[in-house]
C-alpha cells in the first residue's frame, strides 16, 4: 500500500547475494506458472476512483479505504455495488480491521482511530491515539486491545502501544525494533516487523512483552497467518518467509522475484497470495513452500485480500477494485476476465 501524503523515502532496490538454502530445506526457488498480465482471471471490476487501497473483508461485504476524498467504500462482493460510503479523516495509514462488530480504519493525518457500525454505515468514534503521518503499515486486534505502531511525536519510534477497545486508554508501550510499521495478531501473539533490522518481534499479550526475536529476510514488512504459520513479506529481496509459532523459528525462504517498497500478502483459499506493483498477483503452496503460479506486468497492483471465492486486488493508480476467481486454479481466457457490460480492451492493470 502505497497511499500516504509523507511517504518514506526507498532506497534503491540491490539485489544481495543468494542466502545460503541450505538452511532453509523446504524452501522453493522457481516459479513454477508464470502468466502474463492479459490472463489474470478478473471476474468482476469495480471502479472506486480514486486511488483505492486498503482492503478488508466481512460483515458481508468489501471494506475499501479511498482517497480523495479520503472515505470507505462498502462493495457488494456480489453485485460489485458500492452500497455505501463513509467520510474519513485525512490519510488513512494502517490498514482496516474488523473486530468486536465494527470496522476500524486509523487515520495518520490526524491521529485517530475510527470506529464504523456497520449496521448504520455510520462513524460512531474516533480514539486519539499517537500516530501521525509518514507510516505506513498495519494494526492488529488481540485479547481485547488494539496494537498499533506508534510514532508520534517520533517518527523513528520503535515502539508498538496497546490500546484498550472499550475505553480507548492507551494500555502499555512496548519497545521492539527500528521501523516497527506493521502488526498483526495469531496464534495467541501479536506479531511485529522492523524493517530496519529484518527481525519479526512475537509479543506475548498475557504478559505485555517480547518473547521472541525471529531473523526472516530483507528489509520485512507485512504479514499475514494462515495454513499454520506466520508468511512475512520481505521487501528488498523480493522473498516471502514463512514462520513457526511454535518453533518461533524462518522455516522456509520461498524466493517470489518481487522486491518492492511497499505490496501487501494474504492467506485464504489454500494459498498465500502476494500482491505488488508489475506483478499483481504472486500465489504461493503452503503445502511445497513455492510459488505456483504469477502474473507478471502493468502497473498499479497493492492491496490483497481474499474472501466470498475470491481474492480481491486494489489498483490504486487506476481506480479500480478486482474480483479474480481461482478456481479452478490457472489462466481462463480472456473473454472470461470481463465482467458484464465492461469494455472488453480494458485490463487490470496497464502494460
């Protein structure tokens, strides 16, 4: 995701040299499909001009957070229908969350997280909490608290902070590693990456502390937990790491050729899916730890998610949301990419 009004400056990618596989026995380093971007399996477009990003699912719906203005979509994933839209503050910056019956959407521009009834589609609190513009990651729910990386006032804090879901007070401050931008919540843990120093932090929330410092790949970023393990997106090296929460240990490398500043990866449907700029859709076999099939090219692919039979790609640069069905798994032809009534030489993302 890539939407932020102080973005953090990249360095230019370099691609290091091979990590030792031997140290990694499942790990999968070719492609086994790779498919251009004309054969992505779009079933469904759904224009949200402009500049779609993130996305969540449930509560029978598409959860989208847009901009300009900023605002969440609500989409049929059905129909395809925006059923409703919700004003936001500016910038939107860490994601969306549905927890505890609502959808919560922090905005850095004015250090708020806001709380969204979907029954009403109507926005019925807004919590201070300390976060301010120029991040750009993920927050996570967990043993009633949400967990947000802070940087307010600091905006090199390396710090994650518990805020409590009912009363909005700021819990506990927990100190983690350099550029600790996304947490995400699994196996009884809240999960934390520095990016700085390609370690995944596990945070026990019973007792408010670090008990695990896990080494993954380059310059880590978000995550997500499925098939039984933590799957952690690792940005310079264009790798995907996969971690055991019960070992706490990197159990598989697999190599998906996508580095990039900024992308997004989720689980469902049987696989890992990652999403990034040129290569919008990347499916990983948790069960070979490799990647079986990708499409390659264009340009304006981010946020992933998957859900409804479906796994959903926002195109930021182009206003557009995707429903791409995989099932079966593999390229349909191209007449089927196009939903009713679309023009048929539009595509997901410009070559």
């Amino acid at each position: 995701m890539i939407h932020m009004v102080h973005r953090e400056l990249w360095i230019a990618l370099v691609m290091l040299p091979s990590p030792l596989w031997s140290q990694f026995p499942s790990v999968g380093q070719t492609v086994s499909r790779r498919h251009p971007l004309t054969e992505v399996p779009v079933t469904m477009r759904v224009p949200l001009p402009r500049s779609p990003d993130w996305l969540a699912i449930g509560y029978g719906s598409v959860w989208v957070v847009n901009y300009k203005p900023d605002r969440l979509s609500r989409v049929d994933p059905h129909t395809g229908r925006v059923t409703a839209e919700v004003p936001l503050g500016p910038t939107a910056c860490l994601g969306v969350v549905l927890a505890r019956g609502s959808v919560w959407v922090p905005t850095c521009g004015d250090g708020v997280l806001n709380e969204i009834d979907p029954r009403t589609n109507h926005l019925v609190r807004r919590i201070p909490v300390p976060i301010a513009g120029g991040r750009e990651g993920s927050f996570a729910y967990s043993h009633g608290s949400f967990w947000l990386p802070a940087n307010a006032p600091d905006s090199s804090s390396s710090t994650v902070v518990r805020i409590d879901a009912q009363s909005g007070a700021v819990q506990q401050r927990i100190a983690v590693g350099a550029r600790a931008d996304v947490a995400v919540a699994g196996f009884g843990a809240v999960w934390v990456a520095s990016s700085a120093t390609d370690t995944l932090f596990r945070i026990d929330p019973i007792r408010n502390a670090v008990v695990a410092r896990i080494a993954v790949g380059h310059s880590p970023k978000f995550m997500t937990v499925g098939a039984g393990a933590l799957w952690v997106q690792n940005r310079q090296d264009g790798s995907v790491s996969r971690v055991d929460p019960v070992t706490n240990r990197e159990v598989a490398r697999i190599e998906t050729h996508a580095p990039t500043p900024w992308g997004d990866i989720a689980a469902g449907n049987g696989a890992i899916w990652l999403s990034v700029d040129s290569t919008p859709v990347t499916r990983i076999d948790p069960r070979t730890n490799t990647v079986s099939d990708q499409y390659v090219g264009g340009s304006g692919a981010d946020a992933i998610r998957v859900g409804y039979g479906a796994v959903w790609v926002a195109d930021h640069e182009h206003g557009e949301v995707w429903r791409i069905d995989f099932a079966p798994p593999g390229p349909r032809s191209k007449s089927s990419t196009i939903s009713p009534g679309r023009d048929s030489s539009r595509r997901a993302w410009r070559s």
